[in-house]
C-alpha cells in the first residue's frame, strides 16, 4: 500500500491526454504511488465530463489533482500548457497510455536530487497484446552528452527535470509538422546542444499499453517518420551540418532497410 504521508513538495507530474479510457489506469498507476507528488496536472483536450470526474475522485482521495481542459490538438501543445502551470522546482512527465511503476516517482526525484539541469528518461515495458512502438528495456545506466548519429535518446513517457530546463531550451516545438511526432527529438536534440545531459536510468519505470492493433504499426511508422523529418527539415533550413549528416546516413542505410523488409516480411 502506498505511504500517503510522503507527498514530495518540490515535483509537480503532468499527462497530457486526448480523452482516451486508457488514462483512468493511468491515473490510477499514478495514486498508487509510494510517493505523491506536490500537484498532479492532467491537459485533457478532449475537454471530457468523464475525465474531469476521474481527476475528482484522485482529489477526493487527498492527491492534489488539477483538470485542465483545451481545446487545442497535438501531444506538444497538450505537454506545453501543463507544463507553464508548473511551480514545483521538479516536473515529471508520462502519458495517458501508460501505467507507472509504484516506485516510479520516487526513483525519478532520487536521481533529480543529485543536482545538475539534467534530463533524466527511464525503463519502458511492452505491457498488453496490442502494438507498442516504443519500449526501452536496457539495464545499464548511461549518460547522453551529445546528440548521437544513430538514434534519439529521449522517452517522454517516462521524464523528468528540474523546471529551470526550460528557460535554457524552451518548450516543445508546436508547429503542425511536429505536434504529433517528433517533437521530443526534436526538443532532446536542442536539449543536447544546450549543454542539458539526458541521463538514461533503468530504475524508473513505465508500462506502455498497447492499445492499437498490431495491423496498425505501419500507419504509427509513417506518422513517426513524417515527425522525424520535419525535426531534420527544421534543422537542415538552418544549416545545421550535424542533421544533414544524420539525414544522409538514415537515407543510405534506406535501401537496405527496405530489402530486409522485403525479405523478412516485417
């Protein structure tokens, strides 16, 4: 059973959510906590009754739970709005399609006090039998100081950092192209090149739910893909040669990707 009494005062957690049935678990990951935090704030764009009386009854049960509707669209500008209400020195951030672990917040204020404007990302489990694109299940620890060629480093179903991040990179990007996919690459990347270390730690840890089909994993790539290259068209319109380099070497590996595709039926 959860320790009400330990109510951590300096982490506010926001969810962002389009109104699915999902959240009400994902809320309930979140009460079930060993630890609390100072504010929970949950941007539902779905403007939902049902939503409203599930962030209630968390309330009811002494979890300061705040309902904050919108009407805009896109998980960036749903992340935004949660976290300009944010006072906590500490912000924490997961999704309504996940499930945190009870020791989850704990874990991440752990490795926050350590100090530093550091980004801190951990463990995400496959949880349920539909399609999940995203999980990260490695055990080592590693810290990110520079963008990579090879990948992203960043899992905003599972993050946190202190509030003073965001006046050195700002929020998270909001243009069309981005609003959907690509916009935590996009922000860990400006991260990165700000001097703000993302630091992987597997003791985090959330469930992502499969909640879509399996049959619908092409059309979740492409929206991905649409999303990454709009972060790589932001950045080559500047010049950056970082990204241009980074362009060329996911186009030349194209073609082998898609033989082995072919190949493989995958």
């Amino acid at each position: 059973m959860a320790d009400r009494s330990r109510s951590a005062p300096d982490i506010t957690v926001v969810i962002p959510t389009v109104g699915r049935p999902l959240l009400r678990d994902c809320l309930r990951s979140v009460a079930a906590g060993r630890v609390w935090p100072a504010e929970l704030i949950v941007v539902d764009q779905s403007c939902s009754d049902e939503v409203a009386a599930w962030v209630a009854a968390l309330r009811a049960e002494g979890l300061a739970a705040r309902h904050l509707p919108s009407a805009e669209t896109g998980i960036a500008n749903a992340t935004n709005r949660g976290l300009e209400q944010v006072r906590t020195p500490f912000v924490a951030v997961t999704h309504d399609d996940c499930r945190v672990d009870p020791s989850w917040l704990k874990a991440l204020l752990a490795r926050l006090h350590e100090g530093g404007e550091v980004i801190v990302t951990g463990r995400v489990d496959p949880a349920g039998d539909g399609a999940v694109p995203t999980i990260v299940t490695s055990p080592v620890s590693v810290v990110h100081r520079r963008p990579r060629l090879d990948g992203d480093d960043l899992f905003p179903p599972n993050m946190a950092f202190p509030r003073s991040v965001l006046g050195r990179i700002g929020y998270l990007d909001e243009h069309p192209s981005l609003r959907t996919a690509g916009e935590d690459n996009d922000w860990a990347y400006r991260a990165l090149r700000a001097g703000v270390h993302i630091v992987y730690d597997p003791t985090p840890v959330v469930s992502h739910v499969g909640w879509q089909p399996q049959s619908a994993l092409p059309s979740i790539y492409r929206r991905y893909a649409r999303g990454q290259g709009a972060f790589y068209g932001k950045h080559l319109r500047r010049g950056d040669m970082f990204i241009a380099r980074r362009a060329a070497r996911d186009l030349a590996r194209c073609p082998w990707r898609v033989l082995r595709g072919i190949l493989s039926r995958n």
